[in-house]
C-alpha cells in the first residue's frame, strides 16, 4: 500500500488522480489532500478517500470547512500546504498545483524524502537546478506526469545521453494553430479556452495556445532529462497521438503514443515501473487515420524563442519569464490585454531584469516576484497608451 499526498486535488490533474486512485483501492491510500478555495470539492474528497489531513491555501475557506465538521485535521494557508507536502507517513506527493505557488511546497516533500510524482512543472522551471540537486541529495525520485515528459521517460527508459540526437516535445499547436499571427491580434479568452484536444484548466490552456506551456516543458525537459538545450526541440502535432519522441544516433526514433488523456501519465508514474491495465482505451490508428507534423512557427509563437533565451541567459531568467507570464495570462483572461501582448509583456520584462545565479529558494522566490510586479506595470502601462 502507498500513502499518498495530493496537492492541488481539486484541480484537473488532481481530479484525475483520484479516479486513478479510486480504481486501485488495494494499491494506494489517499493520506492528504491540498487545494486553494474549492471547499466543496474538497469536502466530496474527504467523505470519498478519507484522508488523516488537509489544506486550503485560502485560510477563510478552511474556516468554512472547519464548520463543516468532518472527521479530518483541516490546515490553511502556505503553511498547511507544506504540511500536507511533508506529512509523515506518506510515500508519494502528486505535485499539481497550478503556477508558482506549486514551487515551496514541491521542495519541502524533496527535502522531506517524498517520491515526486510531478504535474507543476514550474518547480523545475523556477528552480531546476536547486530543485534536481536536492532531489539527488535525498535520493528521491522525480517522476513526470506531464504528457510529453512522460512520454520521454518512457522512450528513454534509462538509455544514456550519449545515445540521444535529441528529445523532440510534440505540441498540438493549441486552439489557433490554423489562424495567422493578424488573425490572433483580436482573439478572446474564451476562444483561447476552446482546446481541441485536452481538457484541461485555464492557465495551461492559454499557455498551449501561446505555446508557452512548450517553452517551459523545454525547461522542465532540460532539467529532467539533463539533457543539453541544442538536444532539445519542439514539433507541432496537431491530433496529440504521439506525446514525444526521443531521436537516437543511429537514426532510429522510439515515440509514445496514446488517446489523450493524462490519466495515462497520472497511472503510469503512480504505478512506475509497472503498469496498470485497461487504463486507456486501447489505441485504434487506422480510426485515427493520420498523423501530421510541422515546424512551429516563431512568429506566431514567440513564447517558444523566449524561453530557449531564458535557458540560454540562465539563473534567474527562465523563473522571471514564468512569473511574467502567469501575471499576462491573468491579465489576458480578465480582458485587460490583447493576446499577442501575452509574449511582448513575458519579453519586456526580461529585458528589464538583472540575471542572478538562483542558487537558493529565497532568491528564486524574490525574481518571481520583482518580475510580477515589473510585468504588472507593463499591463498597466499598455492600457494607458
Ligand atoms: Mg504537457
């Protein structure tokens, strides 16, 4: 039996999680869970998979719970969530809060020696180095529950970096792969929101249709596999068969293909190095019918340049480039900013940053927010134009 932790239960990598859970009763048990303000869900949670302990990050939410009188030890705020990251006992933490706040929590489960089964790539985005080093110190494994990272962990399946000629990520392109870079000037949140192949949340659905959410699984890529940036590259894949390849020296090239579907990548880094059955429907390529491929377009898609420059500048840049981009997107769904602004305001403020080693959490944490604050400005000062 494994313990687990979910954090960001109520999300849509949590939410899937616990239907993965919820089929293999005999294998795992949900110790604790940690959401933001979903009091509702999380209640449902608690009374389906009882858990010892949970978090809100919203403390008036965890009041609300509290008044709710369930058999459960509720915590709140950042404190609580870490706690829920740390408990003792559990054997696994499932890392999927959405965005920045998912880093602190991330690496107190490392340094408390909890197996990562990791959805918040902005860990590795933020702090890669400092997050993989600790992850080595403790013997503590990192196991990718994003599709494409999955996908490579699996093509790779302990091959050796001299072997590779490169990791390629596919990208489906997103909700405007077949609208031109005028067309996009003029497109709302919620036909950004529209994805034709993923259900997933907000913030990651226009980060696919930016390809942003590329960009940083290039970082998360680089910092996962150790694997040299000029090894790493990105093709667009519309119908989001195959989830990546690795191409290997001697010209042969191993994909993982699958129904999308993260409740793929969520059981198979639960069940690593096994695997359950019957998780997905069984593939049918002659339905499917046909795969096609193309170059990004960086024109279109300027997030993917921007975030192979961050890598290139290194230390503090790659965290600066998310923490922009989490306060354009914020500003983009809440009608404030045009879509095209969403890169222009991600590069703005790395032009205006001071690249720094990052070698602690502290000042990680501090570039995260300078860069909030500097690319809220350039929202403010774009509407005053
Ligand atoms: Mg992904």
């Amino acid at each position: 039996m494994r313990n687990l932790s979910i954090l960001g239960s109520t999300g849509s990598i949590g939410k899937n999680t616990l239907e993965v859970v919820s089929r293999h009763r005999d294998k795992f048990r949900v110790a604790a869970l940690a959401a933001g303000n979903n009091v509702e869900l999380l209640e449902a949670q608690i009374r389906e998979f009882q858990p010892d302990t949970v978090a809100l990050f919203d403390k008036s939410a965890a009041e609300r719970l509290r008044g709710k009188n369930l058999p459960v030890e509720i915590l709140a705020g950042e404190q609580g969530i870490t706690a829920v990251a740390t408990l003792e006992g559990v054997d696994m933490v499932v890392s999927a809060i959405v965005g920045s706040a998912g880093l602190v929590p991330t690496y107190e489960a490392i340094k408390a020696g909890k197996d990562i089964a990791l959805a918040t790539k902005e860990a590795l985005v933020m702090a890669g180095n400092i997050v993989m080093s600790e992850a080595a110190k403790r013997g503590v494994s990192i196991i990718p529950v994003d599709s494409e990272h999955s996908a490579v962990f699996q093509c790779l399946d302990g091959k050796r970096m001299e072997e590779i000629e490169k990791i390629v990520l596919t990208a489906s392109g997103g909700a405007f792969r077949n609208r031109s870079v005028q067309e996009l000037q003029n497109v709302t949140p919620a036909e950004a929101l529209n994805h034709p192949n993923w259900d997933m949340g907000k913030k990651i659905t226009i980060d696919s249709a930016t390809l942003m959410n590329k960009g940083l699984e290039v970082i998360e890529a680089y910092w996962l596999f150790n694997a040299p940036l000029d090894k790493i590259g990105v093709i667009l894949h519309p119908q989001s068969i195959i989830h990546s390849m690795v191409k290997f020296i001697d010209g042969s090239v191993i994909s993982q293909m699958s129904v999308p579907d993260m409740k793929g990548p969520i059981s198979y880094a639960l069940s690593y190095p096994e695997r359950f059955a019957h998780v997905l429907p069984s593939l049918d390529l002659a339905e499917v019918g046909e795969l096609t491929f193309d170059e990004p377009d960086l024109e279109k898609y300027p997030a993917l340049a921007l975030t192979f420059q961050a890598l290139n500048e290194g230390g503090t840049m790659p965290c600066v480039l998310n923490a922009a981009n989490e306060i354009a997107v914020e500003a983009f769904l809440g009608e404030r900013i045009p879509f095209m602004d969403i890169p222009r305001i991600v590069s703005d403020t790395m032009s205006a940053h001071e690249v720094t080693k990052g070698e602690t959490i502290e000042e990680v944490l501090a570039a995260s927010e300078w860069a909030k604050g500097k690319a809220g400005e350039f929202v403010k000062n774009g509407n005053e134009k």
